[in-house]
C-alpha cells in the first residue's frame, strides 16, 4: 500500500513561498455592500460629529488641554526610549516600505498587480483627504498652542486629524482588506486596530498631537478602508492596462527570424544538342526556385552555357575526323 509523504510544518511554509502556477480563482475582492454602506455613513457622521466638537471648543477640546497638562511622557519617562521607536509605526515612509515589500511577494506569487495597486489607491487617498482636511483646519499642536483652552483652528497648522494614525490605519489595515481567508482577515484586523491605537496613543504621549486629532485620525483612516471597494473597478482596468501593455512590449522585443540577404542565382542547365528530340518529346521536369527575395535582371549573374550555341548542321563534322569521299556526280 502507498502512503503519501506526511508534510511537516516547515515543509507548508516553504511550499507557500512558490510561486502557484497561475492567477488564483478563489480570490474575493470585497464589494461596497449595504452593511459596508450603513458603516461607511456611521463613520462619516462620527468624523462630523469630531470636527464639530472641536470647532465650538466643547469637552473634547477641554479633555485635550488636561491630557496635555498632564504630561505622559514625563509621567511615564521610563517608556519614552519604547515609543520613540514604536511612533515609526506610524510613518508613512517605513510603513509603506514595508507593506509593499509584503504585497509586491503576493502579487508576484499570484500572477495580479490588485495588492499593490490597492495599497497605492489607499495611500493616494490618504494623502488627498488627510492633507486637505490637515490644512483647511489649520490647527496647531500642543506644543505650538497660544491661549489656554482654545481650539487653536485655523492658525496655520497642520495635525488635525493625525496623518500618523490615519497612515497607521490604511497602510496595516491593508493587509487585512486583501487577507484571502475570513480567519485571516478577522486576525489582521485585529492586529491593525490594535497597531494604529497604539500608534495614536504614542503621539499623545509624546505632546506632537491632541487626544482629538488622534480620534479623527482613526477615523479618516477608517473611512478610506471602508470607501475602498468603490475603487474596485479602477484598479481592475488599470491591471488590466498594465498588462496589456507588457504583453506588447513583450511581443515587440520578442527576435523574428532573420530573412536570408539575398537568394543564390538560379542555375539552369542547357539540354544538349544531340538531345533535342528525346527533350522535345519528354515531359519536362518542374523547376524548383531558391527561395528568397526577387532580384531584378540587373542584379543577376550572367551564366554561360555549357553546351555549344550553334544549331546541328549535318555538312559539319567534328575536328579530329576524316570526312567521308564526297559522290562525284558526272556533268
């Protein structure tokens, strides 16, 4: 009886790391569905209800001045070494280096550019919204504030919302948007959302931004993960694009085979004269041409014929023989 080879767990993970033989079928690219729809409307009325707390300087902007008269990182000075390098989680640069990294391997391994083209569609998305918003505001940051309890907007800066917890947010919550798997998915949502909170409550700790700004930064991180499948389509035709034009590019630098210079000149052989009759009366044989390019008549190499050119004349003979006594007739 034959037993098929027990994997081991090393042997599962080094099988993931081949490339599949082609694109997979049972990839599933989310659709804007009405429990998407009813989440995507929720979270835009929160990201409202923010900007409106902090516009008539309400609790939010009271609760942002005592967390900043608290001072967490001098409270807490033993974890600064640990955030400091823990905000780069947060940074667009780093991050987006990384994740591409991990979704260029994917695509890579399943025949289709979606993952990295969805990472850019988010980012471009972030950089539009979290920008526009960021300086439409214009406020300043707690250690930039100028009047106790003020809202500090439109003073010419630039941190509402967060852009490090809004980066957070799209660049590891990517990763569970194209998880293949609903186990996975529910696995990396987690370890985003954990990721990014830990992200926003660094640069608090750190004075760079109001507790606010952090919730707003969630939030507008959020609200690009949730709008993503409305650009679906985009990223399908531009795959498409792309692929399309590698396959020209492929088909024009692909070698055609190279045609000959110029052809040989055609030799044709002249029957003899003593074989004018025997080629008079037999079939003649077809004439198979080089190929190559036809060349003009100026072009051709004169060919002599082998044979004698004059036609058989029966007073004639050939040197060397002694004619024959010619009948003398009587006169």
């Amino acid at each position: 009886m034959r037993t098929e080879p027990k994997l081991t767990r090393l042997d599962r993970v080094f099988a993931r790391l081949d490339r599949e033989p082609e694109r997979p079928a049972h990839i599933d690219v989310p659709k804007m569905s009405r429990h998407r729809i009813v989440l995507f409307a929720a979270t835009l009325a929160f990201y409202g209800a923010i900007v409106w707390a902090v516009v008539i300087t309400s609790w939010l902007v009271r609760l942002d001045w005592q967390v900043m008269f608290f001072r967490p990182y001098q409270q807490w000075s033993e974890i600064h070494w640990f955030v400091d390098y823990y905000v780069v989680l947060g940074q667009r640069g780093p991050t987006a280096v990384m994740v591409a990294a991990w979704l260029g391997w994917r695509s890579w391994r399943q025949h289709t550019l979606r993952p990295l083209l969805a990472l850019g569609v988010s980012l471009l998305l972030l950089n539009i919204t979290v920008g526009a918003a960021k300086y439409g505001m214009g406020r300043l940051g707690p250690h930039y504030a100028t009047t106790i309890g003020a809202n500090e907007m439109w003073l010419g800066g630039d941190i509402f919302p967060s852009g490090h917890t809004a980066n957070a947010v799209v660049t590891w919550g990517i990763l569970a948007y194209l998880a293949s798997g609903a186990r996975a998915q529910r696995w990396l949502s987690a370890v985003s959302a954990v990721t990014s909170l830990g992200v926003g409550m660094a640069t608090v700790y750190l004075g760079t931004h109001w507790l606010s700004d952090v919730l707003l930064g969630w939030t507008a991180g959020l609200l690009i993960l949730l709008g993503l499948p409305w650009f679906e389509p985009l990223i399908a035709r531009a795959e498409d694009a792309i692929f399309d034009l590698r396959d020209r590019l492929r088909a024009r630098r692909r070698p055609t085979p190279a045609e000959p210079a110029g052809a040989p000149p055609v030799l044709v052989t002249p029957v003899p004269a003593d074989r004018d009759d025997i080629a008079a009366h037999s079939p003649r044989a077809p004439v198979y041409l080089a190929p190559g390019p036809h060349t003009t008549r100026s072009e051709r190499t004169p060919i002599t014929p082998a044979g004698s050119r004059r036609p058989p004349h029966p007073e004639r003979h050939p040197r060397g023989s002694t004619p024959s006594a010619r009948p003398v007739t009587g006169g």
